[in-house]
C-alpha cells in the first residue's frame, strides 16, 4: 500500500473491501477486521478512523499486507495531518457518535 508520508500523528480513514464469493474470504474479514479494530475505531460496517503514528501506520499497513489478496480485496487509506482539517458530515440514521470515544 502506497501514500504519502507525515511525520508523527496522523488522523486516518481505513475503508476496505473483502470479496466474499470464496470461502476464504470470511477468514479474511475476520482478519482484516480485527486488525483494523486494534488500531483504529469502527465506525462503521468496513469503515474506521482514528489517530496514529507513523509508525503505527506502517505496522497497521505491514499487518494487513499479510492478509490483503491484491488479485480480490482493497483497503483505501485516506490521511489527513489532523481531524481537524477534515469536515464531517452524516446522512441517514446514526445511532451514536463512535469518533467521540479518542483519547
């Protein structure tokens, strides 16, 4: 997975996607889910955010290689240098604000 590159924190969004015709693919979600969780916060179905390091960056990158089939799955990593450069707006329900939970 490729990027660019800011030195120290980072606020990102992780969305992926998981091709589930062959039974492997739920391993792999199961996977790829629990290794996003580690790092990020779920907001939503494949969908996370949160702040990192550069280095827990690259960690979170190089845990995910080992389960990303680059032939079938896709995980988009959206960087931002701090949440507060970027603008949130929902549509549709929303049953609680899950981003208020950082530390």
């Amino acid at each position: 997975m490729k990027g660019l590159k800011y030195g120290g924190n980072m606020y990102v969004i992780l969305v992926y996607d998981i091709n589930l015709e062959e039974k492997e693919g739920q391993r792999v979600l199961r996977k790829v889910f629990k290794t996003c969780k580690k790092y990020l916060v779920h907001i939503q179905n494949s969908v996370f955010e949160g702040e990192l390091l550069e280095s827990q960056a690259i960690k979170l990158k190089s845990e995910l290689d080992e389960y990303i089939r680059e032939e079938k799955d896709s995980v988009i990593l959206f960087k931002s240098r701090s949440q507060k450069w970027l603008e949130k707006e929902f549509l549709g329900k929303i049953e609680e604000d899950k981003t208020s939970n950082f530390l």
